[in-house]
C-alpha cells in the first residue's frame, strides 16, 4: 500500500487563473442564484468569483479564456453510491429483484482480483467523469482472498482520471451458512474485516479541505454482516473521525429479514447499533416509513437515491420528496453498473425527477432544479463535504462543468437548468476537478478511453472465464 503521503495531489497554482465567460450560470448556492450570462473565475484550485455579466477588468494571471457561450456551467456532480467492480458484469440476471440477482452474482463477484477492479474502476470512473461528476464515490465490499490490493487498484484509477474520490471500505461476515445472503467463500471474519478497514483509513484518508481523497467505513448490509461488525465498524469509524456508510431500506425482502431476525425493521435495527448520524449515509432507503423519515432527519442522516438501479431491480421508488420535507440530506447515486448498466450520473438527474412524479406527490415531487440540488449539493452534503463542493461561490474548491445547450438536443429549451435536467444527456465541454480539466470537449483528458473499453472487455471476459471453471 502507499503512504499517506501519496494520496493528497499537488495543488494547482493558486495565482493563475482560468475564466469562464458569457454563459448561464447555475450556482446551486442556498438562495438558488442564477445569471442568464455570467461568468465564473478560477484561481488555482478555488472559486475565485462568480457574477452576471462580464468578467472583471484587470485581472492578473489569466492563463486560460473560455468562451460560454451557448452553454450552462454548473458545480460538478457528486456521485454518492457506486461498485466499481460490477463494471464486469454488466446485462447479467436481467429480470431478478435484488436478492435473486444477489444470489446469480456473488458466485462471479467472489473471483474477481486486482487488475479487474482496476478496469473496472477505470470503466466505471471513465463514465462518469466524461458525464460531468467530479467527486466519486465507490462502496467496495468484496475481497476474496489472495485477490491483491483491491482498494488500492481503485484509487490508482482515480488518480489516474484526476478525480476527486471517497471511497469506502466495505465488508461482509455473515455468510450463507450463518443465515446471510452472501455464500460463505464470499465473506471475511469479523476481526480481519475490521482489521483492514483501520488498515484502509489509516494508509490512505486525507481529511484536509482540498482533499481528493477520503475514506469511509461501510460493512454491506444487514442481511450480508453481524451485529458485531456493524457496531464495531461504527465505534472505529468515529474513533477514526471518518464517516460511514452502507445499505438500507432498499427492499421489500430486507424489511422482512430484518423483522423476522432483529424483530424490527431497518432503520430501527441500523439505529440500535449505533448507525444513525450526521456522519452516515445510506444507499436506497426505498422503504420507508415516517417514522424512518423522522429519524433520519432527526438524526441528519443522508440517503444516496439511485433512481435507476431502484427500477432495474424493481425495489420501488423512495419517499425523495418526503426526505427533503423533512430536511434529510439527499444526493444521487449511479449504483453499480450491473444493476445500471449506463454507468452515468447525469442521466440521473433526469430518472429522479420523473420517477418521483410517478408516486403519492405526481408533479409537484420534483423541480428541475431540486434534481440539479440532488446531483450537486445533496451529494456533497451527503458526504459531508457541503462546506468545500456542491455550489458555485468564492471560496469553495473549483470543482465544476460547463455544458453545452446550443446543439441539436437542447438547443430550443429556453430554460437552461431545465435543459439539462429533462433534455438528451448533454456534451461536457469542460469539466475542472480542483481547478484542472479532467474532461476537454467530451473526451477524457487523463486517459484513453478505447484503452479503458479495450481493458475493462478483456478483464470481464478473463472473470467470465474463471468464474465459469474454464481458466
């Protein structure tokens, strides 16, 4: 593993600075500001200014001008819920509900090793980033043994994408032979899991402002780990000072595990072990009940909402709008690709909006601009970074993307945040990850995208090979 050391990048030079000019102008800032035609100025890797109108006269160390025009520049997207790794199992148990599919994958799952998770990273990273997210987030909880260094393999990735990255180190110890899901080849003992999540937060975490990399603690589960390991996980997630996380809620056959095995539901059984807090997050939280709602907000719990992999697996839709009523933390996830195979996080901007107004609100669930919050803001309030990401404003780290609205898709929508929220999946022409292009004109800047596709087929098909007892 690297040192510590490692893991924080080189920070831009603080005195030049690159201007973005006469185009619209999202902020996602708390009063939701706006500009027709504004301007954004970056020095280094801060937001230096940001205003309607024309930039500044007189500024000094400009190294970079890009015209706007016909474009939206927003605050990068916050993806808040990944695995990575499935990138290698795409359009497999197309038809199940998220415990049959479970049950079709692990086997598979169970055999990957480090150069896949490192395709698979990279595919996954690749994706996203062409589509405009800047901050990352993986939940890696598979780790067969003798695999490598999985965790690192991820990080390599990220690093060599050039994107800002909060993985999180996940586990499961309940195997199937002690009543979990997962077979028992699948799973680690409690202690060795616990071990190496201090291993993982100790070699790696960089809690700075400017940090591009953070780690999280995130056993599964509740039907894939103890008890044990998820109040220990807990205790030394707060003993580090880093943040957790992990699934609940997400389906109707969970409601029934935990209820026929803790003797109450989700929520009320994650809160008795200590997993509530304005440092926690959970992916899907598709079933809830008020009671659910009033804890999380009561506690600022956050929830990651993937809208697509919901569908995929036919989970439901979650109360979106009832959380936010509530003011519980929400952002979006892409969820792992096996369960939403576009691997994007714009297009989810589009999927919660619509989705939610299939439920009990109709069209009053979302906003255009509730959706942009979701995919912004939410997301880095849900990782508890609101304070350095998620809105345009001086100070804040310069972490945003300049999207193009004049072509053919989006060109006679008037309304640019509704554009990009209800419109086709709009071209990036720019997006800046702590000040540097990571994307230039739709195209990756910090990698080959035909090398990545290239690696990730090879790589999924070495894992179909193993996995199928042929190599």
């Amino acid at each position: 593993m690297a040192d510590k050391a490692d893991t924080t990048e080189r920070k831009a030079d603080t005195t030049e600075r690159v201007v973005i000019e006469n185009c619209a102008v999202a902020t996602v800032d708390a009063h939701g500001t706006e500009h027709a035609e504004g301007h954004v100025v970056v020095a280094g890797n801060r937001i230096e200014s940001v205003g309607a109108g024309a930039t500044p006269e007189g500024l000094a160390d400009v190294v970079r001008r890009v015209d706007g025009t016909g474009h939206l520049v927003t605050p990068g997207l916050v993806n808040t819920h990944h695995h990575f790794y499935q990138w290698l199992t795409r359009g497999l148990a197309q038809n199940a509900n998220l415990f049959d599919w479970l049950v079709a994958l692990y086997p598979t799952w169970a055999r990957i090793d480090e150069d896949m998770v490192h395709a698979a990273a990279r595919g996954s990273l690749g994706m996203m980033v062409r589509g405009g997210v800047t901050t990352a987030m993986d939940h890696h909880y598979v780790f067969p043994r003798g695999a490598g260094d999985l965790l690192g393999a991820e990080i390599r990735a990220a690093r060599e994408l050039g994107v800002r990255f909060n993985p999180t180190r996940g586990s499961m110890d309940l195997g199937e032979s002690d009543g979990g899901l997962p077979p028992d080849f699948a799973v680690e003992t409690t202690d060795g899991a616990l071990a190496a999540t201090e291993e993982a937060v100790d070699t790696y975490h960089d809690p700075s402002f400017d940090s591009m990399l953070r780690i999280g603690v995130a056993p599964c589960s509740p039907f894939s780990v103890t008890t044990e390991l998820l109040r220990q996980a807990a205790e030394l997630a707060r003993r580090k000072g880093v943040r957790l996380h992990t699934h609940g809620s997400e389906t109707v056959e969970e409601e029934k595990f935990c209820h026929e095995r803790f003797g109450m539901g989700p929520t009320d059984y994650l809160e008795s072990v200590g997993w509530l807090g304005d440092d926690v997050w959970m992916a899907h939280c598709v079933h809830m009940n008020d009671s659910d709602i009033a804890a999380f907000a009561r506690t600022r719990t956050g929830v990651a909402h993937c809208p697509s992999s919901n569908a995929r697996l036919a989970a439901g839709i979650a109360r979106v709008p009832d959380m936010l009523a509530a003011g519980v933390p929400v952002g979006l996830g892409v969820d792992g690709t096996a369960s939403n195979e576009s691997g994007e996080l714009h297009t989810e901007l589009r999927n919660a909006l619509l989705l939610n107004r299939l439920g009990a609100h109709k069209e009053k669930a979302l906003t255009a601009r509730q959706a942009l919050r979701l995919g912004t803001y939410g997301g880095a309030q849900v990782l508890g970074r609101e304070a350095e990401i998620g809105s345009l404003e001086p100070g804040k780290l310069a972490d945003l993307v300049l999207w193009r609205l004049d072509g053919i898709g989006h060109s006679s929508i008037a309304d640019p945040v509704a554009a990009l929220v209800l419109g086709a999946a709009a071209p990036v022409t720019l997006s800046l990850v702590n000040g540097r292009p990571v994307v230039e004109d739709g195209r990756l800047t910090g990698a080959d995208e035909d090398a990545i596709g290239r690696q990730a087929r090879d790589q999924a098909r070495r894992l179909s090979r193993i996995a199928a007892g042929d190599d």
